[in-house]
C-alpha cells in the first residue's frame, strides 16, 4: 500500500471512529453504584467531550452513565456545551461560557474541569488564553493528544481538495444533524497534528494557580475494541502503545497519573472511557478503582482530598 492509500485509509478511520457510524449501545448491564469513596468535591465538576460527539448525540450521553455515577456520591455535574467538531478556539470560547453560568448558578469561585480526549486541549485553550485560569481550580485530561498524532500527520498527507471536500461533508452533518453552532472539521483535526501541539504547547503553556493531571489508555489490539480495534494497529505501528485513537505517550500532561488498562486481554479503548457499552469493564486497579466509573469517582474523590 503506498502513502497516499494509507494516508486515505486513516482519513476513513478518523470518521469512522469519529463516532457518524457508530453509536453507542443503549444503557444496560449492571445497574448500580459502583466503587467507594465520596465524590462530593469543593468545586462544581464541568464534563468536557471530545470529537465526534455533543454532551448528548441523538439523545444518547455522551458519558453514559458516569455522571449519574457522580451525582450519586455528592458531586455537581455540568457539561461543557461545546460543538462536536468545532475549532480549539471555538469550543473554548463556548465553555468559557458555560463556565461562567455554571459559577453564577452555584455561587462557586472556580470548577474542576474533567475532558475527555479533545476536550482537554479546548480546556488548556480557555484557561491560558482567555483569561479563565482563576475560575479553575484542576484540570483533568483522559486520553488527551496533548502531543498531537503522528498518524494524523499521515492524513494531512491526502491531497488537501479532498481532506476539505471530506471536511465539507462532516460539517454538513454535525450542523445539521449533530447540533453543531460552528462546526469546522477542517482546522479542528488539522490542530492536532504534531507540529500544530507543539507549537501550541509553547503558545499556552500551563498556568501555575491551577492543576493539571492526566491519564492515557491502552487496547489490546488484537482482540480488543470492537469499535476501535483497527484502528489501533496502524497507531500501534506508528505511535506505540494506543487505545484506538490517542496514544499514551501523547496522553501525558502535568502531573501524569497513569494509564487506565483492561483486567483481561481486551484492554480499554477511547469509546471505552466514557462508558460507551453502559457495561462495568473490569480495569487493572488505578487510584484503587477496578471499573471505568469506579474510576470516576475516584479521580472526583483525589480532587476533593486535594482541597479541590
């Protein structure tokens, strides 16, 4: 295969595995509370998605049940109300307005921000750039490109007509049938790109009053994610150790707390993370959790011994 299939081939993953065609199972499996610990911390909790998806795509949450999962051991859950496929810039500026409802609405002086894999580098955005670092107290990133992707550089490689005649269409479909205000796939991929983070991470380095900590994951790539698992082995084969999108050395910021890996040979991937299958996959022990939403609460519960 030669590098322009190859770099076709990723490009046709990306919007696979951006989440067009595939949605995530209805809620199932087990039903109750899982771990312990209280999750009731100082600050309000505001959820931030990745790509792919809004807080909530054809009624489905993008965060299965993890945030009923808080809310029932005392946190105050918010989500970030930004677009599913809208530019860094664009999708700060929405949760820097959500966030300052949701500090009106509670009376708070800051929130904890949890962001799932593109969502972390919108947070990073808003806090260095727009003048939000004093109304955050801690920003976790999970499965975040904070290094941008080595494959991606491989799909900016497709001739440039046809990755915007590509982007033209993804537009079209979060803008219509996503709810998107701004879409713009385009630059929103393009700035994940390794030179793009690079330069970014110079750009907005980190502010010193608030915490950054982060995790990665990783998927066992042959029999792993149903979803995702193709995906994996070209990362694999590029990047390293992945978990179908991110990969974990590109995970790593601030203070770096670990990768979540699967208690059997499955391991965890991307869709994994937020609870896609509404299922309690069974994850090696971090922070002393062993689910995905054990691990929720735990990461809520640190942030509140932490003083956060």
């Amino acid at each position: 295969m030669n590098k322009r299939r190859l770099a076709f081939a990723l490009l046709l993953a990306v919007l696979y595995s951006a989440g067009i065609f595939a949605v995530p199972a209805s809620a199932g499996g087990e039903d109750h509370i899982a771990g312990t610990g209280s999750a009731a911390t100082k600050y309000p909790i505001v959820l931030v998605h990745g790509a792919g998806f809004r807080d909530a795509t054809f009624r489905i949450g993008y965060w299965g049940r993890i945030p009923a999962t808080l809310e029932a051991r005392g946190a105050r859950i918010f989500f970030g109300g930004t677009d599913g496929w809208g530019s860094i810039e664009s999708n700060a500026a929405m949760l820097k307005e959500t966030i300052e409802c949701v500090l009106a609405e509670t009376g708070s002086e800051k929130v904890n921000i949890i962001a799932h894999s593109k969502g972390g580098v919108d947070a990073r955005y808003m806090i260095s750039a727009m003048g939000m670092a004093d109304q955050v107290a801690s920003l976790t990133t999970i499965s975040t490109p904070h290094h941008g992707s080595e494959t991606l550089d491989k799909i900016i490689g497709v001739p440039d007509c046809l990755y915007k005649g590509a982007s033209w269409v993804m537009d079209g479909i979060f803008r219509v049938f996503i709810g998107d205000e701004a879409p713009d796939f385009y630059n929103g991929s393009k700035s994940l790109a390794t030179e793009y983070m690079k330069d970014f991470n110079i750009m907005h380095p980190d502010d010193p009053g608030v915490y950054y900590q982060s995790f990665g994951a990783a998927l066992t790539v042959l029999g792993g994610s149903i979803l995702l698992s193709w995906t994996a082995y070209p990362i694999e084969r590029i990047e390293g150790e992945n978990d179908g999108l991110v990969a974990v050395n590109s995970a790593k910021w601030g203070n770096f707390r670990g990768e979540l890996r699967g208690a059997a040979r499955r391991g965890v991937s991307h869709a994994d993370l937020v609870d896609i299958w509404r299922r309690d996959l069974k994850i090696q022990p971090l922070l002393g959790a062993e689910t995905i939403r054990e691990f929720y609460i735990a990461v809520a519960s640190d942030l509140k011994a932490r003083g956060y």
